[in-house]
C-alpha cells in the first residue's frame, strides 16, 4: 500500500511516516516548508518529499506509483478545505482521511495492542517515558510521540505486542481509538477552537476514558471529570511521597515519570521498584530541556500548566548551579492567546527577565485581532519581569551577553519551522 503524507513534516504525521515505513508500507509526502524534520526523514529512508503541497506535485507521485491512501493533517482542512491535493485525490477517488483511521489500520493489520497517552500538557514526555521502560526491559514496541527521543528505539519492532502512542485531543483524534490501556497525563481546557467550552472539553475526556479498557490517571484529574470510582480506573496520588524521589529534575517530570511507571507495571507486570530505577534514567527528548549550547536550553513549553513545569525543571536546574534564569518565550498561536492570557499571572515567576516575543501564528482566525507582547505581558502578576523582544540581531546579542555572564537561558516555544526554537539552532548550534 501506498500511503502519502501531507503535512508530512509535523510533529503528528512525521512519526507516522516513520511507523508506516518501518511496517512495510511506501511512503511518500509533502510539506508546505523545508524543516529539520524533513530532513530528518530523508535520512531514515523516506526520501519522496515534496516541498509546496500543489496539485503538480502529488499527480507526478501517484503516475510515477498510484497512491492507494492520502492522509493529511487538520491544518490542511482548516486552511483551506479544498487544497489542490485534497482535491485531486478525490477526484482521482484515493481513501483520504487524518492520521487516526491509518493508525487504526495499521494497529489492526499488525495486531497490536494500544496504549494511549492522553492529556493537556505531559503527553509527549509521559509517552516517551514509557518507551524509554520498555527499551530497559528489552521488550520490543512499535511507537509514535511527537518528539525525537535522545535514545535509540525502533519505531516498529519485530514482534511487539504493544504499540504506545501520543494521543492528541485537537480535533477530537483521541477519539477514533479504543484503547487497551489509555494514561491521562493532565486535564486543563485547550484548543479552544475545537472545544468551545470547558464543559465539552470535560466530556471529550470521559468519551475517550469511556472507550479505553483501563485507564491510568490522577485522582484530581478523576474528579475534574466526574468520574466517580469506576473499576476500570487506576487514580494516583500526586502526594505519594515516592514521586518526589524518582531521580529526575523537575515536579512534573516526575509526575510523568510514575505515571509511566504505574503504565508499564500494568501491562508487563515489572516490579515496580525495578522501574523506578529505570525511569531515573531518562536521557529525555528533544524540545523537553534539550540542551543547544552551554547554559542554553529549549523546551517545547506553550501553555500556561507547560510553562510551569519547564520552569520547574529549569529553576531546580539554576538553583543547583546557583545561577539565574533568563526565560525567551513564544507563544504557540494567537488565537489561543485570547483564551488563555488571564492565566499567565505567576508561571514564570522565579526568573530574572523574561524576553517575550510575538506570537507563532498557525491555524489562525483571521477575525482575531492579534495580540503583541507588551499587551500579555500585563497580564502577568509581575510584569516588570518582562520586556517584548523580536527575533533578531538585538535578540541574539542579548541572549549572547547573558550566556557570557553565566546565566541559565531557557526559551519556551511550540512551533514549527520559522520557530524561536527553530531560530536558535541556526544561530547558536555550530
């Protein structure tokens, strides 16, 4: 089968790619910007990528060999429902559909078992943390995270029994799952253009929970939802005293860290001891406190409960070396900024300055008035913290002149190509 990506380059799709690849199927794709991600691919063996998503481009693949399934990304539906390859692919009758419908092909074909990590914000280091225990374990996987791991695991091992996924909740993909084993790492409403109220967010949540036949979550979580004390749930105390000596830096890594543990006990029957030792050996992920240069680190933090647990990692992280911590952040779109500005107010308390810049802009309203820096940062409990900034020359000297003087500098983003993060590593990774 023939399965071709659009979006190819996003941290959803990409991965898949990956695992489609492994599992024996032709991948092709494209993107609508060249990223290191795209290279990424190339080098692990997915070398049919198209840079521009035009009609040209896709009828040359499908002559050269006929696509059988075109998956495409929500981003391409948003902006523009009839997108010249989504339009070709109907007109040339090719199955299309997002990424959930492919997986749930490929999880049948292969005859695996899912375990599911959902939430607001902890889905990708949860996830990769229960990878990271089963490579300890030596028990062969297939998996997909939407971030690169800092250790080496097969996307799609031979004879796995468990396929371990980032269950994402924008668009409502978690649910076109059901679950062996689903683990909800923290419940806060977001994507708000998907969920337009906190109450449909809530029942999203107890649809996908509903569907799953054992979920792993916290007690608050538990009751936030409503849950009540069914059978098929396993709560978890956040005051259980042996979260905070899992040798990890950071609260809510640690948070994440048992909340794996308790996942791979579950379905392995390890002792637990065993894997808390394991997890204290977590070599990360990218984008998760990832270190580019000397006292220069990236975090893929862009909501409000994100940002306060990449603060907690880098204020443990300071306050060992006696340093002081500089934050660079960039929201992750600005129609969530409407929704969220309010809840700023202390999440980057504890850092020296703060340097904020204009938001990332993808999936818009073009209805919605856009936000600047200087306007959000009042809406901090202490905004003299905070100054706007752009990326730039002056950015980068500033950045420079606070490595030079020894400070810790974290910056905060969730975008794609054209990033803050991506900026970064252009100008200070040799």
């Amino acid at each position: 089968m023939h399965i071709y990506f659009s979006g190819i380059g996003g941290a959803g799709l990409s991965g898949l790619a990956l695992v489609a690849q492994k599992a024996g199927y032709k991948v092709s794709g494209s993107d609508k910007q060249d990223s290191r991600t795209i290279e990424y691919l190339k080098q692990h063996g997915i070398t049919d990528i198209h840079i521009g998503q035009d009609r040209e481009a896709i009828a040359a693949v499908h002559d050269a060999e006929p696509i059988d399934w075109f998956v495409y990304t929500a981003a391409v539906s948003i902006e523009n429902p009839n997108a010249p390859e989504l339009a070709f692919c109907r007109e040339q009758n090719i199955k299309t559909s997002k990424r959930d419908e492919i997986l749930n092909q490929i999880l049948a074909d292969k005859k695996l078992k899912l375990i599911a990590i959902a939430g607001t914000h902890g889905k990708s280091t949860t996830t990769a943390l229960v990878i990271w225990l089963f490579t300890q374990l030596k028990l062969p996987i297939g998996y997909n995270v939407g971030a690169k791991l800092a250790f080496e695991a097969d996307v799609f091992a031979s004879g796995a029994e468990y396929f371990v996924y980032e269950c994402d909740e924008f668009d409502r993909n978690f649910l076109a799952f059901e679950p062996y084993l689903s683990v909800i790492s923290g419940v806060s409403w977001d994507h708000h253009e998907v969920f337009p109220t906190r109450e449909d967010y809530q029942a999203a949540f107890r649809e996908f929970i509903d569907q799953s036949q054992h979920t792993i979550l916290w007690e608050e979580d538990r009751d936030y939802l409503g849950l009540g004390e069914a059978g098929r749930l396993s709560p978890q105390k956040t005051d259980n005293a042996t979260i905070n000596n899992i040798a990890l830096k950071g609260r809510y890594t640690r948070m994440d860290a048992w909340l794996a543990v308790q996942s791979v006990h579950k379905v392995t029957g390890a002792p637990v001891e065993d894997l808390l030792t394991a997890v204290g050996k977590f070599p990360g992920l990218q984008r998760r406190m990832e270190q580019l240069a000397p006292n220069l680190y990236t975090d893929y933090a862009h909501t409000v409960e994100k940002i306060r647990g990449a603060m907690s990692v880098a204020l443990e992280m300071a306050a060992e070396t006696n340093q002081k911590l500089v934050v660079v952040y960039e929201p992750l779109h600005n129609r969530r900024q409407h929704y969220i500005m309010n809840d700023y107010k202390d999440c980057f308390n504890g850092a020296e300055q703060v340097y904020w810049i204009p938001s990332y802009l993808a999936r818009e309203d073009p209805n919605q008035r856009i936000i600047p820096p200087a306007e959000l940062i009042t809406r901090l409990d202490d905004p003299s913290i905070a100054v706007p900034a752009e990326m730039g020359a002056d950015l980068k000297r500033t950045i420079e002149s606070h490595l030079a003087k020894g400070d810790l500098v974290v910056a905060m983003s969730g975008g794609g190509g054209g990033s803050l993060d991506e900026w970064l590593r252009k100008e200070f990774v040799a």
